[in-house]
C-alpha cells in the first residue's frame, strides 16, 4: 500500500532509511533532519564543526539529495501536505478544500501557442488541485500530481535541458503513478538533453509503466528528451501536437547533413502523433483520452502498435 512519512525531528542512522523508504515524504524545514551520522559524531571523527540542519535538513534533502518530496515550514503546513498526499491514495480521508473543485479551468482560454509548459499544465488541471512533486529538486522537469474533471492525474512537463536530477525525479515520479494507478500526462515544450544513466531509469520507467499514458507537445523536442518523455518509441497511448510541434528523433549532440525534423502537420500525415489539435482544445481533448485509455483491459495497454515511422 501507499506510504508516507513525515520527518518532524532529527532521524539518524536506520531511523533516516525508513523515513526515505515510503513513497512519499514531507520534511519541515530547521526542524527535520535526516543523515546516517550525526553531528556529535562528525565532530569526534573530523573536527568539522557542522549543523544538523547543513548536515542532513530540509533544503539539502529537497534541493540536492532528491530523497525528499515535499518541502513544509511549520507543522499546521506539513500536516495540510500530508493528508493531500493522503488523499491522493485513498477515498477514506476527508477531501481537502482546496481539492473540491471539478469545473473547467480558469486559464484554459488563455493558452496560446508561445504558452510554457507551466502554463500548460495549470490549465489542463482543475483549479487548485495541483500538488507539486519534489518541486525543489531538478526544477527544470516539472511534477504534479492533480485532477481533470474529477479524475486523478500525475502531469508531467519538460522545458529546456533535462538534467540528471530532472531525470531521477520524473523516473520516481512515474513510478509512484504506475503503482498506484493514476494516469500520466506528459507535456513537451522545448526539451533536449544528451543521454545519462539517469535518462535510462526514466525511459524504463516509462516504458514498463501500464497506467493511460498521453502525449502532448508544444515545441521543438529531439533526441533522448523526446523519447523519455513518454515518446512515440515508448508507445504512448494517445499522441498529440499543437501545430507548434517540431520532432526530431536524433540524439541532440549528433549532427546529420539532413536534419530529421518533423512539424506537426508531416507528423499527423505519417502517423508520428495521432491528431494535432489547438491550444483550446487540449484540456478536453486530454479528458477524453484518458477516459478511452483507461476503457481497456490493463493487459491490453501496453500492446505493440503498428506505427507508420518516417526514417
């Protein structure tokens, strides 16, 4: 089943590995602490005079280590966090009020073209239901747990270069969504990266994942980001571009005499995404496929496709 935990003190030794080991966990900033030695014992052992805070504390966990979730100042915060990530998991806690809203949008209307994948993934969901993972850490990949139209969703968005830490988080995060069954919505702006061990842990993540997986992108996406984030060679369910949308399925740090690039219009016509559709339309059209993804048997999902792929 789910776990979380909530760090509200110092946690050393075997007491920090169980902190880290549930799926979720909430740290207060100045107040929690985890590390395998504590500072008593950095001192006999190195003379290094060393907080517990610098040691082992909330920003360096959710900055730097990635092996928190979510960042809290004050127990009224971090009791408010956890029963959201409660919630998340389970029909038996009370639903927080700021979860109980199931109406369109506010910036649907909003979106345009030039519009970030923030932007985007605000407007997919519903209003104030998003709940940020590990928002500190790899913050170039973006993580959110939230509703459309009432149902569970884990969105997913990239921009810009996707680090080492932006890869272990999405990887962790897709994890978390895959067992406990939410689907996935993968939004790609402008992304590229080289390949990394870590880009390898998001890929078959992905890639193993049997929850609705959807695809949408926005700009231009190549290489390994493409493919990471849930691209056409990871069989998404559903696929979409807006006609912004440009494809290149070569590694970004190779160059070719004759670009592969594919814009959103080529794309549709061979089958490179299964529609293009605009700015508007992406909430609705993003519901509506998760509904028919999640009509099929889970041994049905994850089937090969045949796919018309331009090479």
């Amino acid at each position: 089943v789910p776990q979380v935990s909530l760090v509200c003190g110092s946690c050393t030794a075997g007491a920090a590995y169980s902190a880290v080991m549930p799926s979720h966990c909430v740290i207060m900033k100045e107040i929690g602490s985890l590390y395998l030695a504590g500072p008593p014992l950095v001192k006999a052992a190195t003379g290094e005079d060393v907080s517990a805070e610098e040691l082992g504390g909330a920003d360096l966990h959710c900055r730097e280590s990635g092996s928190t979730d979510y960042y809290v100042e004050g127990y009224d915060e971090a009791i408010r966090r956890t029963r959201d990530v409660l919630h998340l998991h389970s029909d038996l806690f009370p639903v927080p009020a700021q979860w109980k809203s199931e109406g369109q949008a506010s910036t649907q209307s909003d979106l345009a073209l030039t519009s970030s994948v923030s932007e985007v993934i605000s407007s997919i969901a519903d209003p104030e239901t998003l709940l940020p993972f590990k928002d500190l850490f790899g913050q170039g990949t973006i993580c959110c747990f939230g509703k459309l139209a009432g149902m569970k969703v884990g969105l997913i968005g990239g921009e810009g270069d996707i680090d080492e830490k932006g890869a272990l988080k999405a990887a962790n995060f897709v994890q978390i969504c895959d067992q406990t069954g939410i689907p996935m919505v993968f939004i790609q702006g402008t992304v590229s990266t080289g390949y990394t061990r870590e880009l390898s842990s998001l890929m078959r993540s992905v890639s193993m994942a049997t929850v609705p997986r959807v695809t949408l992108i926005t700009g231009d996406t190549s290489g390994f980001a493409y493919l990471a984030l849930n691209g056409q060679g990871l069989q998404p369910d559903l696929c979409f571009h807006w006609p912004s949308a440009r494809v290149s399925g070569c590694p970004d740090n190779e160059p070719l005499a004759v670009p592969m690039v594919t814009d959103a219009w080529e794309g549709s016509s061979n089958m490179v995404c299964d529609d293009v559709i605009l700015p508007s339309e992406t909430r609705e059209v993003i519901r509506l496929s998760l509904v028919a993804a999640g009509s099929f048997p889970e041994s049905s999902l994850r089937r090969g496709k045949n796919r018309v792929m331009k090479c």
